[in-house]
C-alpha cells in the first residue's frame, strides 16, 4: 500500500491535534514545528482537514485548529479516504487500457478482483483502527518497560 505525503502528513498533523482533545487546540506554526513540516503545507493539510469536517478553526488573535470530534470517533479509513481518496481508484480500469480503448478484461478480471479484495481488507484494518488507538499505542511505546525477573541482588539475599 503507497501512502501519499498528504495522507502521511495530515494524519500526522490530526494526530497532533487529537492528543490536545476536543477542547485543546493549536497554531499552524505549532502543529507545523511539531511534525518538522513548513507552515504553508501544514496550512494546506488544515485547510483540506478543515472541509472535510475533521477540524474546525478557532479564530482569533490566540485562534488555530481544534479536533472536530473525540480520537475515538474518528477512524484512520475516514482520515485516509478524506485526504486523499478512495483506496482504489474507481477509474482503475479505465486507465490501464493498454493500446485499446477498453479494456479487454471487462467481464472478468481476476486482477480487479484481488485488488478490490486487497481494498476492502485494508479498509476494514483502517475502520477499525482509531486516532485513539494510535495515541494509546504511543503511551505504551514511552512508558518504562518493567523487568519482572528477580534482581541478582535478591537472589544473593537471605
């Protein structure tokens, strides 16, 4: 699966964004200087986010961007479909003709079908998957881990 910078980027800037929650909220130039992003990009990737109702714009001389909607209501299919479009493309066919006008594999077309099958199991993974769940993954990642095997020190004791 290919991942555009626009995608990538705007789920990273979401993500920025969801760990403030619905209340919290962020600069174009905070967001941008949290994901090593220009300011303009960042704007752009906003703005995009902004009309697809995944963020709102605070306005303002202390305004930014807010998450529309709690991490846990926002799935990554959305996220993904939003910024860039449907995972595959419904002209697929129509674009790889070859030298002929149609394709030739119209009625039957095993590709197609595993593509689309390809598709939808990649849609479900991202349906199910939420910004929460990505925030939560990051807490588990920073947390110390624990060592549950008992010290030399307490072996040599007693």
């Amino acid at each position: 699966m290919r991942m555009s910078a626009t995608e990538e980027y705007g789920l990273r800037c979401l993500l920025v964004l969801a760990r403030q929650g619905t209340e919290g909220q962020m600069s174009v130039a905070d967001i941008a200087e949290a994901e090593g992003i220009s300011v303009p990009y960042a704007s752009k990737l906003l703005a995009i986010m902004r009309q697809a109702g995944l963020v709102t714009a605070v306005r303002g001389r202390k305004g930014g961007f807010r998450i529309r909607r709690e991490p846990s209501e926002i799935d990554l299919l959305e996220v993904i479909t939003k910024l860039g479009g449907p995972l595959l493309d419904p002209d697929h066919c129509a674009k790889r003709t070859g030298q002929l006008e149609q394709c030739i594999h119209t009625d039957n077309c095993s590709v197609h079908d595993i593509l689309g099958s390809l598709a939808g199991k990649i849609a479900g993974f991202l349906a199910g998957t939420t910004l929460n769940d990505l925030i939560e993954k990051e807490r588990l990642m920073v947390l110390p881990r624990i060592d549950r095997r008992p010290s030399d020190a307490s072996q040599t004791q007693g």
